[in-house]
C-alpha cells in the first residue's frame, strides 16, 4: 500500500509541473525567484553589513552607474549594487515570514469557522470582517510604531492584519468539502473533529493554500516597503529603506535617478514574478479555472 500511495503522490507531482510548465508566465516568475532567494542566502558569503555602513563608503558620492559601479552610489558613496544585494535578504526574509504567519492564522480561523457552525463560526466571521474593513496599511504602521522597529515587529504588523482574506478563502473551501458524501460517511464511522479537519479539510485546501501564499508573500514585500517609506522600518537595510533613504537625502533633486529606480525595479520584479507563480498555480490547482482554461 505504501508502494502504491508513494507512485499515485508521484504521478500527481508530475502531472502538476507538466500544467505548470504549460504557464510560461508563471515558469518565468519561478526562475526570478530562485534567482533572486539563491542571492540572498550566499550574500554573506560574499559581502557583510559593513557595505551599508555611513562611515565604509569609499566610493564617489552620487556617482552615476558605471563599470565600476554598475548601480552607481548614495549619498555617502556607498555601492547601490551591493546595497541591494544585502537588502534583499530582509526584505524577503520579511516578505515569507509574514506571510506565514498571516497564512497560519487565516488557515485556522478559516477551518475552524468552516467546520464548527453555530455561534464558533459566526464569531470567527465578526472579528474576520471587523479585520477585514480596517485599513490594513494605517493599522500595521500604528502596530509597527507601538511595537517598536525590529524585524520581529513588522513581520508581526504584517501578518496580524492581513490574514482575513485568507481566513474567509479557506472557510469557503471548508464548506464546499464538508459537503460532500465522504464526510458524512466518516462522521458515521466515528471520526472526530480532529480527524475530519486533518485527514479531509485540509488536504483539500492545501493546493488553494499554496497559490494563496505566493501571493500574500508578494503583498507582505509591498507592506514592508510601504511601512520602511513611511518611517517604520525593522531598523535593518532593506529595499524600502533604500527607497526611504533616497527620499530623505534628496535623490531626485540631485539627480541621482539609479538611487530611487534600482530599489524600486527590485520591488517591482520580485513581487510581479510571486504574483506570475501565484497566478499560475491558481490555474493548476484550482478546478473552477482549470475547467475554463
């Protein structure tokens, strides 16, 4: 059995990355984001903080790219490059840790609402829609400011005012599968609440889960650039800092047009390739858009 179990999960991987690759898209925005998580991890290998140091900057101050300096320099001379080398291993570390924690939270609201009806569900759904018309944004810049700058406090920012879309998607999902023939059959055999929801529920919200995460990783690195541009930052180097920075130092007055546009592009790439693999994965996994492609 257990031979047989292990060739069907095979020949459903490879079903999947079959579809997938079908998505040239979404094959493409796979591609950046190994690139772009492999640079991150062997960035200290290779450099250290000390290139976001004031006082290490040895190069020209608002030097223009170049050979030697392909992404130019800031304000103290210090490499725009490797600048965002190392930033981007906050602003990803931050991007997938909040979105985690916003994914963890809106999956067990969202099961426990789904399967416990009554007056559980129907509390779940007043705080996830109390949640749901707070201004996410104004409300993580208020936590962010009370909690203090650290990367712990804007991954936590982050994550506790963005989970309810996921919370209401998976409590959707929760409902169609407990409708189905197979659940009641195990009710009648015994199976308890915690067998229901692992052992059923939850596998078959899993593929929504996965699409669901690429993109709230994709919205959590836009937070995060958002909360370091409005001054609550985690204190550490990271592309909306760098964006912060150019603005404070008056980038654009001086002309220095690589300070706020290589930041920026960084953003932009890594966030439209998470939203190209989430889209694609939506594609795959979902039956409803599979049945219309």
């Amino acid at each position: 059995m257990t031979g047989v179990a292990t060739a069907r999960r095979r020949q459903a991987v490879g079903r999947f990355w079959t579809e997938f690759r079908g998505h040239r898209a979404g094959v493409a925005g796979l591609v950046v984001l190994v690139v772009a998580v492999v640079l991150a991890l062997v960035a200290p290998l290779f450099i250290d903080d000390s290139v976001t140091s004031v006082v290490e900057g040895t190069g020209e101050r608002w030097a223009a790219p170049s050979l030697s300096e392909p992404f130019g320099t800031d304000e103290s001379g210090r490499s725009i490059l490797l600048m965002v080398w190392w930033g981007s291993r906050t602003s990803l570390l931050i991007g997938f840790l909040a979105a985690l924690l916003s994914i963890v939270i809106g999956l067990l609201v969202g099961i426990t609402a789904g399967h416990f009806r009554g007056w559980v569900g129907g509390a779940l759904m007043r705080v996830t829609d109390w949640f749901l018309v707070l201004p996410s944004l104004v409300t993580a810049l208020v936590l962010a400011a009370i909690l203090g700058g650290s990367t712990f406090t804007i991954i936590v920012a982050i994550g506790i005012t963005t989970w309810p879309s996921t919370a209401r998607l998976i409590r959707a999902q929760t409902l169609a599968v407990e409708a189905r023939p197979y659940i009641e059959r195990s009710r009648a055999l015994g199976g308890g609440h915690w067998h229901i929801t692992t052992r059923h529920v939850l596998p078959n919200v899993a593929p929504l889960l996965l699409a669901s995460t690429t993109l709230e990783v994709a919205s959590a690195i836009v937070t995060e650039s958002t909360l370091a541009f409005l001054g609550a930052s985690s204190n550490k180097t990271s592309w909306g800092t760098m964006l912060r920075a150019s603005y404070d130092f008056g980038a654009a007055t001086q002309g220095a047009w690589w300070y706020i546009l290589i930041p920026g592009l960084a953003i932009l790439v890594v966030v439209m390739a998470f939203t190209l693999v989430g889209r694609a994965l939506e594609a795959v996994l979902n039956p409803r858009l599979r049945r219309a492609a």
